[in-house]
C-alpha cells in the first residue's frame, strides 16, 4: 500500500510541475521550463523510492547495457536493406495499382461502361 502512496504522490509531483507551467504563463521561460523539470525531478526521486520505481530503473539499467552489447549493422548493410526495402515496396506498388486497374477494366466491362 506504501508503494501504491508513494507512486500517486510522484505522479502528483510531475502534475504539480506540469500546473506550475501554466500558473506561471507570465513569467520568462526558464522559470516555466524549471517548473516543469523539478516537478518530474521529484516524482522520479520519490518514485525511485518505491519497489515498483527501483524495478523500473533497474529494468532501465539492464536495457541499456543490453543495447550496448547489440552488434549494429555496418553503414554498407544498412544501406543495402533500405534499397531492398524500397524496391520491394515499389514493386508491391506497381503490382497491385497493375491488378487493380485489370479489375477497374473487367468490371467496367462486365457494366458496359467500357471506353
């Protein structure tokens, strides 16, 4: 039940933010943009608190060493899948716009509209 408080009142703190960003609607930007980042500063610190929140960050921990350990695709590869892409892409344009018109012509044939 802790953790239920702990996760409402960090969610309170981001609105609190979020409101402090239009209450301040006058003021110079800085102050608004402050607002709103000490407002999502606390909700995260006071959710980090909660088990639930320090899952959440370990989760985030292990994602991003788990992206660093991803072998990515050379600039040549990558360059290769997109031209494969978008020539499949064409050709699936190509093909279908070719069975539709087939279809448009049979159609207005079978109505005698045919031109």
């Amino acid at each position: 039940m802790a953790d239920k408080i702990k996760l409402l009142v960090a969610f309170l703190l981001v609105v609190a933010g979020i409101a402090g960003f239009y209450y301040l609607h006058d003021s110079a930007a800085v102050l608004k943009l402050a607002s709103v980042l000490v407002g999502i500063l606390l909700g995260a610190v006071v959710a980090w608190s909660s088990e639930p929140g320090k899952r959440f960050f370990v989760f985030g921990k292990d994602s991003v060493a788990e992206a660093k350990r991803v072998v990515w695709p050379t600039r040549k590869e990558t360059l290769q899948t997109t031209g494969v892409v978008i020539l499949f892409a064409v050709t699936m344009a190509m093909f279908l716009w070719a069975v539709d018109s087939g279809l448009m012509l049979a159609v207005n044939g079978l109505m005698g509209r045919g031109e």
